[in-house]
C-alpha cells in the first residue's frame, strides 16, 4: 500500500475516482518492462521507496541552530496565519452616546429599573444596547450591593463601565495614555472597602462601652440601620472582590498587599479583637494566593504569630499574674523546640482550652492557627531563620514570637486529623533543621562532628564574611589592608592553609567580580609571608614546603607547596566548549598568579623545576581522560631531589644540543620527536590546541603546559629573564619552534609600535599636525584580535614593550631631543590592549610614568609657543583618569601608586585657580582627585610635594558638587541675537571658540543664554569626554 499511494502521488490518473484505483496507467520506459536477468529469473520485486526509514536523516547534517531557526519559523508562519486579515477600512468609531446615558437624579427612577433588570434574568445583550455610566465609581458599588447583583452579572457591568471610559478618551481630539484598567478598578474598589473600615471600627468600638442612657432611641436606630448598611456593604464588595480576583480583572500583588496592610494597622489590643473578626475571613480566601510567595507568607506568618502571642500572653496574666518577661522568648540563637522553657507548658494548654470554649475567641483563635499551619505545609521556606534584616521583620523566624510548638497549634475538626498532625510535625522538624543550619551558616553535619574541621570551616567562613564585607573603594583607619589582614590570618596558625585556599578560591571565582581580587590576595599573602620570615614561624615553614623541588639555596617560598596543590587539583583548566563563566575563571587565575609571581609568594623558576621532576610538561592528556593528575601525598616526608633534577637538566642540555646539531645539518626540517614540543600557541585563552600523537588519537596539553603558556613574567625586572629563557626552552626547545615563537611576538609588537612612529605622531614643529592619519592606515580592530589570539604571556610582552615605546617617546620630547609626541587615541589603544592582557598592575605603573612625564611636556609645549599648550597634556590625562577611574580599588591597595598618581595629577592641573573656570577635562581630572582624596585617608595626612590640596578641596566641591542656582534675571535685557548664527548652522566637529567665552563674561547680557543654552553645550561636552573613558 506504501508503494501504491506514493505512485498515486506521483502519476496522474485517466479518471478520477474516491481512493486508490485498482488499474494505473502504464508509463513509457517503465521499470517492470526491462528484461534484465534478476527480473527474468525472480520476476520484478517491488520495492518500498522508503527502503530504511529510520536511516533517512543519517547523513543529514542538522545543528540545534537549524533546528531552532525551522521551529521559529514554524511558529511565525502559525502566527501569521492566524491573523485575521485587515479588511483596509478605518476602524469604526463607536459612540458612547448610543449605548450610555448618564445617571443623575433625574434619571434615578430608569436606573433603579436597570439594576432591578441587571440583578433579574434579562439578558445581558438587551442591557448592554443602554447602560447608565457614573461620575463616581463608588456609586456603582453601592447600587450592586443595594440590589444584590449576581457576582457575574456585577463583573459584567464593570467590564462594561470600563468599555465606556475606553470608548470616551479614543473620541477626545487630544488622546491620553488610559491607564491599565485592571489596576484602576483594583483601586478603586479596595478604596471603597477602604471607607468603610472606619465605620465598622466604630461599630465595634460602641459595642465595647455601655450604652449612654441620653441618647435617643431614634438616634440609636439610626446608628444600627447606618452600621447594617456598612456591614452588607463590606461583605458584598468582598465577595465582588474574590470573584474579580479569580477572573484577574484586579491586580494580585496589590490586594494581597493591602490586606496585609489591614493585619498590620490593627494594634495589637483587646478592644481591637472586634474588626479582626472580619478581617481574618477574609484573609482565610487568600491564604492559598500568600503562600505562592515567601515575602508575603513570612508577613502574613509574623502577624498571626504575634496576635496569638499577645492573646495567650494576656491570658496569662490575667491568670497567673506573671510578668510579661517570663513570656517572652529568646529567638535568636536557641533552636526551635528549646525555647519556651521559661513558660509552664500547662498554662498554655489552659489558654487555649479556655479561647477554644469562648464564643467570641474561639474561630480567631482557629483561623490564626489555620493561616500559619497552612503557611507551614506550603510555604516552609518563609518561616526558616534568616540572620539577615536587623530588626526588622526579616529577622530571626515568624515562629520564634509563638510560645507554644507549632503543632500543638489548635485546629479545625476535619476527618483526616491525625494524618494531617503528622504533616505538620514533619514539616516543623524541617523547618527547625533548616533553621539550626542556616544559623550555624550551613555547614555540614560531617564538618560539626569534627572540632578541629568545625574550627576550619568557621575560620574559612569568617574569612570569606571579611572578604566580601571589606570595602575597596575606600581606605580609612577602619576599612585598610592591614584591618582586612587582620581579619583574614587573626588566630589562624592551625587553619592557614584553608585559608589560603579560600583566597586564592575568592580570586579565581566567577561568581565574584573586580579585577581587584588578585591583588588584594597577592597583597595579604606577602604581608603573611614577609610576617612569618621576621618571626619564629619561619622554620616551620620551611618544613611545611615538601612539594615543590627547587635547586636554589634559600628554598621556595612560604607558600609554595600550598599555590602549587592548588594547580594541581582545584586551579581551573580551559577547554574548546568552556562557557564564559569557566573562561573567566581561568583569565582571573592568570591574572593571580601574574601578581604571586610579580611579589615572590609564587616561585616560577621553583614551578618549572617541579614541573620538570615531575615530567609534567612532557607528556599529554588523552581528551577522555577525566582523572586527576597524580597527586603526591604531601603529609609523608619529602626531600628535594636535587640527583633528578641534574639528570633531567642533562637530558635537556643533550637535547639542545642535538637539536643545535640537526637544524645546523637540516634547517628546514625539524626531528621526528618534535612533537612532544608544542607547537605555539597563538589561540586565545578559551581555545585549546589539540595534537596527535604516533597513534593517531587526539590529545591535548596538560594543564600545567597551559598554565606554563599563560602565566606572565614581568619584563622590567633583570632576573626574571632567566625564567623566561627557561619557559621557552620547556615550551618550544631550542629549533625553529622557539624562533616562530618569538619571531611572532616581535612582529606584533612592530606592528603596534607603528602608531608610534614619527609617521603616526604628532609633529609639534609642524604646528601640531600628524603626517598620515590612523584611521586609513591601521586596521585596529584586527589587530586588537591579533593580540587577543596570543597567550597572555605574549600580549604582556607585546604590551610592555609598546608602553616602553610610549614613555621614551614622551621623555625625549621633555628633555627637549625630539618634536615627535604620541597620538592620544593611539595611547588609549594601548591601555585597551593592557586591559585586554589582564596586565593591571602594569597598566597603573604606565600611567604614573606618563603622568611624571606629563608637566616637563607641557613645559616644552610652553617653551615652542606651540598650540596644543594646555590642550594635549589635559586630554592625555582624560585617558589617564579614565583608567584610573576604572581600576579605583585595585589603586587603593598600593600606598605607593596612589600617593604618586594623585601627586601627578596635582602637578597636570596645577595651573587651575579657580575650579569653576576651566575645560571640560580640567573638570574631570579635579573632580577625579576629588573622589580620591575624599576616598582615601592616607592622602589627608601624607604630606606631598605640591601645595597642600586640602586648600582645593573645599573650592572644587563648591565648583563641581554643588547644585547649580540660576541667576536672577531681573536686572539684564535677554539678547536674542548673540550667537544665533551658531546655534542655527553649528561648525562641523563641534569646536568651541575662546572668544565665545569672552563675549560671555564681559556683557552680562549675553550670559542670558549661557544659563538657558551654552550651559547645555558644555554639560554635553563634558560627558561626551567622560563617554570616551572606559
């Protein structure tokens, strides 16, 4: 049949005909009429067009984004054609005349007959073709309720109202915004419930006191009728309020929140019982909608245990004459089930035995119990302990103001009572486990059982707390390295290891952020480091060091073993498929241990002899390898094998030399073994080489190769080179790898320090100009890709190298050798490329050097009379401060570089006498040295070399941090024409002209406009050159 309907498909029939026909037509050169020597011997065999229907897609070569990029298609094609088609015509007008007539007091009698109908069985449509509409919304509430609308009936009239309102803003000429009906009616009708509250408190209230014999009996009857009146007015409106909640013609987060608002207004008091009887049926409709949140259940759930608190507690004293204090309870620290010692368990039984047999008590008392056991059974999370809030009601747990158990609660007869006992007992016993956990700050039972890992653990947990507390955007007597030193390693010689495993964790994390991580670890662990070598702990650390085999005389540092363990087991290791949290997990441990090694906690020339000890840079991972790297016991004894090490260094010295030998003999072609030297990698960080090995299987790095690859040695100190020769050697070997390698880094940094060519470079004895312009000449966004495709070992030469470059630029301009000073833009480029490098520290350090640069280049400026005199120092330093700004914590966490930045900055504005009258940039570098200084309290007592800046302060705040006032412009004539011409055809570029500045403050006159307009220009101005920072 399969084949039959496909040739159905395909062939045209004769005749048509309802189904398959029994007889198709022949076709010429049909397949069953060849005589070939299968058909002759076994006839024609009739085949199925589909021949493997589970193989039809096995070549079909579909990717998750095809087959999302099919289903949204699918989908729009359904959306468009489920669209009813435009007719073309203008939408008809509907006029509200036709179908609406006002109610007023004439027409009282026709609106009585209308609500009589709507509250009747007359059809809707017949009601609809005239409807009365209302000035005033509570009207329409008070007509349903005096003639007991139906709830449906009522929320169609409502509906209708609203189409009416719609129907009147579309026919106005001048249309407005309509607000969401849903929210407007909600309002509308919980004011109206609103209202009535004050006359049912009354109500209450009078019931409360004695009838005064005075008063009329008219009088009397008159209050009654008015008080019924308020009474059916309120229940209708809560019925009609429920039926509109559960048709979602109100909004749900407002009227929950506005009868939580109700508990909460009512006092705690006996005379206030009265109004909480109406109130707690009708929050007994919502309990299932509260529970849906935790905010609002942990609410709901702390008022109802603080009104039965008060009952019983008053209950108490009325029949025990006991104090107050003995009731209450001490939440905060003791666990659920041990808090109500202090009161005698039988007295509670009797107070609730004695409201459970009050007429007036007994359903509170219930309904109370009722919210918070159905609290507890859907909502348990808001009733967990939260440390958190203060004292507030976030604070502690709604249960802790209740002193009885939760299940001893009393509750409503129902069937299935003891089932629904046991529930609550379950789920109290999990609130409280919850509640001692989050109180002991979640730590595992395991850890507890333990002191000493218990210890730990509220060590470790004190110093993360300390960690994400401190403050690095500012430094004072209370919030410094030294006080979060202090709080980090205070009484911490058993625990110190943990601890150093949680910073270097903090650092690398992806669920923190700042760049400043690592050097506030690399920060504390020199303070520790240099603390314990003045000490006695530092022989203790040396017998602690058992990892990592070193040949130099003094030993690794302190911390060796501990940073080299966690590389190998916990230090993250990139992939091909990582996703962005994992590559920035990996980029922040790069930029970690740049500053370890950068401070000598972290040994690389230590690292790289462990490595070769070890053969770890020899071998390779297989990519279905999931084990750990081979860990070596570090509590067993171990000394530096200093018999392997030679060997191992005599293998790679006879290896050089055959190398040496080979690429003498044979330039061009490398030994047969140089696979086991990785080729270079000129990958970004995410991506992962693979390579092949004899047997053809796809291997990858190990992780220590990586790490090899990627960490950064610093290039200005002269004994670092010694590991970077190593680090080649390890990596490339000594032939033509290690010469691609370098020859590639030497090639962009060429082709970056191009921009810093006289060619690229502004020519002062020219008058400012640049011979070729960047923009035509230099692709900077192929380079910026270039550069992040290296190691960040190499973009950290590549960069320093171009900064090099830069600061010897500027200096031979200073000293009065050159004419040639950078591009600005070209300088910002290198502070792109030193961020995009993780290079930080050295970013700072490049900008202190150009800020020391800075005054002798404006003094030469000064000295050629040349016209970027004031302009290109100041807008070099915009860029400068835009760095600056960026990495404002990790400024503060060297003493050093913050006292020399903001001296260099002084120096570049020092020429500014009064704030208020400078450039756009002049304002930004004061305004900068403002928020430094007001951050930093090391700068108010260092004496500096320039005039003391506390004299400044108080004039740029005045200038720069004061709200601006007009000027009365009583007393000058508003010139119309000043400037006009400007303001109506603008120059091209932007440019302000100084005499535009003039002209403003020699005629007042003119300064009409500066306040109304220039002033905006120059807002604009500033923040386009604040928009070009990072």
């Amino acid at each position: 049949m399969l084949n039959g309907s496909t040739l159905f498909e395909k062939r045209p029939l004769k005749k048509p005909r309802i189904g398959p026909p029994d007889v198709y037509p022949q076709e010429p050169k049909q397949k069953e009429d060849e005589l070939t020597s299968v058909n002759v011997k076994h006839g024609f065999p009739t085949m199925t067009q589909l021949s493997d229907e589970f193989g039809t897609a096995r070549n079909c070569n579909v990717t998750a984004s095809k087959v999302g990029a099919y289903f949204n298609a699918i989908i729009a094609r359904k959306e468009e054609l489920s669209m009813l088609p435009d007719s073309g015509r203008k939408k008809q007008q509907i006029n509200h005349k036709d179908n609406f007539w006002p109610a007023t007091g004439r027409t009282k009698n026709a609106v009585e007959a209308w609500f009589k109908d709507l509250a009747g069985k007359k059809p809707l449509m017949s009601l609809a073709k005239k409807a009365p509409n209302f000035n005033k919304k509570e009207e329409i509430f008070m007509l349903l309720c005096e003639y007991e609308v139906p709830m449906m009936r009522a929320a169609w009239f409502i509906k209708l109202s609203s189409a009416y309102t719609v129907a009147v803003s579309e026919a106005k000429i001048k249309k407005r915004q309509m607000p969401d009906p849903t929210t407007e009616w909600s309002s509308t009708l919980l004011k109206f419930l609103k209202d009535q509250i004050p006359k049912l408190q009354e109500h209450y209230s009078q019931t409360e006191k004695s009838t005064n014999p005075n008063q009329s009996l008219t009088a009397t009857a008159n209050n009654e009728t008015e008080q019924k009146l308020v009474y059916r007015h309120w229940i209708y409106c809560s019925r009609l309020l429920k039926y509109m909640y559960e048709e979602g013609l109100t909004d749900r987060q407002e009227v929950l929140n506005w009868i939580i608002d109700l508990l909460e207004k009512v006092r705690n008091q006996p005379q206030d019982d009265g109004i909480l009887r109406i109130f707690l049926p009708l929050t007994m409709q919502y309990v299932e909608e509260f529970t849906q949140s935790e905010l609002l259940s942990r609410r709901l759930a702390n008022l109802c245990a603080k009104k039965l608190n008060q009952m019983l507690s008053n209950q108490n004293n009325d029949t025990n004459a006991s104090p107050p204090s003995e009731v209450k309870v001490e939440s905060k620290e003791v666990p659920e089930g041990e808090k109500k010692e202090n009161i005698p368990p039988n007295s509670i039984q009797n107070s609730l035995l004695e409201y459970q047999n009050c007429p007036l008590h007994r359903d509170m008392v219930i309904q109370l119990s009722s919210i918070i056991h159905s609290i507890t059974l859907e909502c348990p999370t808001s009733l967990v302990w939260c440390g958190a809030g203060g004292e507030s009601i976030w604070y502690g747990s709604p249960l802790d103001k209740l002193s009885i158990n939760l299940s001893s609660l009393p509750m409503a007869a129902r069937c299935d009572m003891n089932t629904y006992r046991k529930q609550l007992k379950h789920a109290e016993n999990v609130i409280k486990e919850r509640s001692k956990r989050a109180e002991g700050r979640w730590c595992t039972k395991k850890s507890q059982e333990s002191s000493s890992a218990g210890t730990i653990t509220a060590k470790v947990l004190t110093s993360l707390d300390a960690l994400d507390r401190h403050k690095f955007d500012r430094m004072d007597a209370t919030n410094s390295l030294d006080t979060l030193y202090t709080k980090v390693f205070s009484d911490c010689s058993d625990q110190e290891n943990a601890v150093v495993k949680l910073l270097c964790e903090w650092a690398v994390s992806p669920e923190r952020t700042g760049e400043h991580r690592a050097l506030a670890v690399a920060a504390l662990l020199d303070r520790r480091q240099s603390d314990a070598s003045n000490g006695t702990d530092q022989e203790a650390a040396a017998n602690d060091d058992k990892d990592s085999n070193c040949s130099t005389p003094a030993g690794p540092p302190m911390f060796q073993s501990l940073l080299m363990k966690f590389l190998d087991i916990d230090a993250p290791v990139p992939s091909p498929d990582d996703c962005p949290a994992k590559k920035t997990a990996f980029s922040n441990l790069v930029h970690l241990f740049s500053e370890l090694i950068r401070r000598d906690v972290f040994s690389h020339d230590a690292y790289m002899c462990t490595l070769i000890s070890r053969g770890d840079l020899s071998g390779l991972e297989e990519i279905t390898d999931v084990t750990h790297p081979k860990i070596e016991d570090h509590s067993q004894a171990m000394d530096y094998d200093d018999a392997n090490i030679d060997h191992d260094l005599d293998k790679i010295l006879q290896n050089i030399k055959e190398d040496q030998q080979n690429s003498m003999d044979v330039p061009d072609s490398p030994k047969e073994h140089d696979h086991n030297h990785h080729s270079h990698n000129t990958s970004a960080m995410g991506h992962v080489p693979m390579e092949t090995d004899h047997n053809d299987m796809k291997v990858k790095p190990s992780r220590h190769h990586l790490y090899t690859t990627h960490f950064p040695l610093s290039q200005d100190d002269p004994f670092s080179q010694h590991d970077c020769n190593q680090r080649h050697v390890l990596l490339y070997g000594v032939g033509k790898v290690r010469d691609e390698a370098r020859h590639t880094v030497k090639k962009m940094s060429k082709e970056i320090c191009k921009l810093f060519s006289k060619k690229f470079s502004i020519d002062v004895a020219e008058g400012g100009k640049v011979k070729k312009h960047s923009r035509n000449e230099f692709n900077f966004e192929a380079t910026t890709q270039k550069c992040q495709n290296l190691s960040y070992f190499d973009q950290h030469v590549v960069t320093w190298q171009c900064s090099v470059t830069v600061i010897e630029m500027l200096n031979s301009f200073a000293t009065g050798n050159s004419s040639y000073l950078p591009v600005q833009e070209h300088v910002a480029f290198l502070f792109d490329l030193m961020e995009l490098a993780l290079n930080i520290y050295g970013l700072i350090d490049v900008c202190i050097q150009i800020l020391k640069e800075l005054p002798e280049v404006e003094m030469q400026l000064y000295m050629k009379n040349s016209v970027l005199a004031r302009n290109y120092t100041t807008s070099l330093s915009l860029y400068v401060v835009g760095v600056l700004r960026r990495y404002h914590c990790c400024l503060l966490l060297s003493p050093e570089q913050t006292t020399a930045v903001f001296e260099g900055l002084c120096k570049v504005v020092k020429h500014v006498s009064n704030p208020g009258d400078c450039s756009s940039a002049e304002r930004c570098i004061l305004a900068h040295l403002y928020d430094l200084y007001s951050s930093c309290s090391l700068l108010k007592s260092k004496p500096h070399t320039v005039e003391p800046f506390g004299n400044a302060y108080p004039k740029i705040r005045q200038a720069l941090y004061t709200a601006l006032q007009p000027t009365p412009s009583s007393n000058y004539v508003y010139n119309a024409q000043f400037m006009q011409e400007i303001f109506t055809n603008p120059r091209r570029g932007g440019r302000i002209e100084p005499a535009w500045a003039r002209q403003l403050n020699e005629n007042a006159n003119n300064r009409q406009v500066k306040n109304k307009l220039s002033k905006c220009f120059e807002y604009l101005l500033v923040f386009l050159q604040i928009f070009i920072l990072k």
